[in-house]
C-alpha cells in the first residue's frame, strides 16, 4: 500500500533515506538533522511531496520531492529529490503507484514537468531508463559527479 506521509511522519523515511544515501554514493556522510531540517523547510513553504510505500505498518520505501520555481523562466517543476525502495520488496508495482502519485500530485499543483533522476551506483542493472521511458520520462540530461 502507498499513501502520503503525515507532518509528523516524515522522520519514518530516515533509514529509507541513509540507505538510499550509501546505496547511490553521493558523497559526505548522511546527516539525520540536515534532512529534517530540509524536508520540515519544504514542508513549511507547501512545496512538499512525501509518500510511503507500506507493507502492513512497516515503511519499506519512499519516494520525496518538492515543487520549484524554474531558474530561467516562471515556470514551476516538480523534482524528485529521491525515490528508494528496499531491494527486497522491489516486486510488484507499488514503486510506480508511488511516481503516479508524484505526477498526480505536481499536477494538482500545476507544475510544467516532473523530474526524475537516477544514480547508476543505485541501479547497477540500469533498468530505470527504461522504466521511466515507459512512464513518459524522456531522458533529457546526463549529469556527471566529481568529488573534490
């Protein structure tokens, strides 16, 4: 079952977050305080997307994202700024109910487009182009990572 993240839920997604921040490789170490205080901002400027995927009452996956103002022009999109699911309950559709949803809610709020990214470290496979070809996500950039 996937469902929206209460307020007082959004701590429930830090193990769901630190693992996605060791699996993808990104550098630093996960800071617990730091996000929190990053997805309470957001919360607090409306600009918030948060769902859960369930099995029973337990969180096994989420997917984050916020609503932005282009750069460049006054437009807004919403982008995901991470999407994880425990390996061992990545069967079944749930994962993708959780990027309809996301779509479903920048929709509501009027966004021009939705992005989604993924890191190769956390999809070794490379299965997810293919995945969000499939949901309309064209792959328009390629980002490239130096640590420094």
């Amino acid at each position: 079952m996937i469902r929206r993240l209460h307020p007082w839920e959004l701590s429930d997604v830090i193990p769901i977050a630190r693992e996605f921040h060791g699996v993808a490789q990104l550098g630093g170490e996960f800071d617990e305080a730091n996000f929190m205080a990053h997805l309470n901002r957001f919360r607090m400027d409306g600009r918030l997307y948060a769902v859960g995927s369930y099995i029973e009452d337990r969180l096994v996956g989420a997917l984050v994202g916020i609503l932005a103002p282009h750069f460049m022009c006054r437009i807004f999109l919403a982008q995901e700024l991470f999407w994880y699911v425990m390996p061992e309950h990545r069967a079944g559709s749930e994962s993708l109910r959780m990027v309809k949803d996301f779509e479903a809610w920048a929709r509501e709020r009027k966004a021009f487009a939705c992005i989604m990214a993924t890191f190769h470290n956390a999809d070794p496979d490379q299965r997810l182009p293919a995945v969000f070809e499939r949901l309309g996500f064209p792959a328009i950039e390629t980002h490239h990572f130096k640590p420094l």
